[in-house]
C-alpha cells in the first residue's frame, strides 16, 4: 500500500491522503488547492536485525528507526507445522533523557508464544 502526502495551496498544510477525494480537496480548509507533495511505500519490514560477525553490536532497525544505545537484543521464532509455532522479540535500549537516561524495553509475543 502506498502513503500518499498532499500540501494545500491555500493553508500551505500537508497531511495524509486517504482516499482518492482528498488529493483534490484540503482535508483542513476544504478548499480544491490540494497537490501531490510525495508517496511513499508502506511496506517497510517491521523489524530488522543486522550482525556484521559473531562479536559485533546488532543494528536494529524497528519500525524504520534505528534504535540506538541497545542494551539486550532477543529475537526467537518457530515454525507451527505440527504445534502452535510463533514469534518472540524484545529490545532493551537506554533512551537519553534531559537529565538521566532511561530504560526502555519493546517486547512482543505472537501466536504460540504469547499463550506462555
């Protein structure tokens, strides 16, 4: 699926086109001023892990941003041919903050795993 961006000419506001109406019609003014400013592609992996050799830091990549100052990368799948299989992710990262820092963790549990 594509995202779609227009900016009005009017309100010189940009937004997102969801539905083919709103290129011609500013969805803020309602004025016909709209045009076409950028599309993007929408299907950008959720997660990506990247290993240089055995002994380097991950680069992991979620959700389109590196995530910096990684602390603990968890990643586990399995098939489910036979029993439920399922998906395991979790990423402990500091995250600065305006005096200290702090700790974050994304986790997720998918099909099988989750039911544990």
């Amino acid at each position: 699926m594509l995202k779609t961006y227009a900016k009005c000419n009017s309100c010189c506001r940009e937004y997102r086109c969801i539905v083919a109406r709103d290129f011609r019609q500013c969805v803020y003014c309602r004025k016909e001023s709209a045009e076409i400013i950028r599309s993007e592609e929408e299907n950008k992996p959720l997660l990506t892990i990247e290993l240089q050799d055995e002994s380097s830091v991950p680069k992991v990549i979620y959700k389109g941003e590196e995530i910096k100052l990684k602390q603990e990368v968890e990643f586990h799948w399995e098939t489910d041919t036979e029993e439920y299989g399922g998906l395991s992710y979790a990423i402990e990262h500091a995250v600065e903050g305006k005096i200290h820092p702090t700790r974050n963790r994304i986790e997720r549990r998918v099909k099988g795993h989750a039911l544990i």
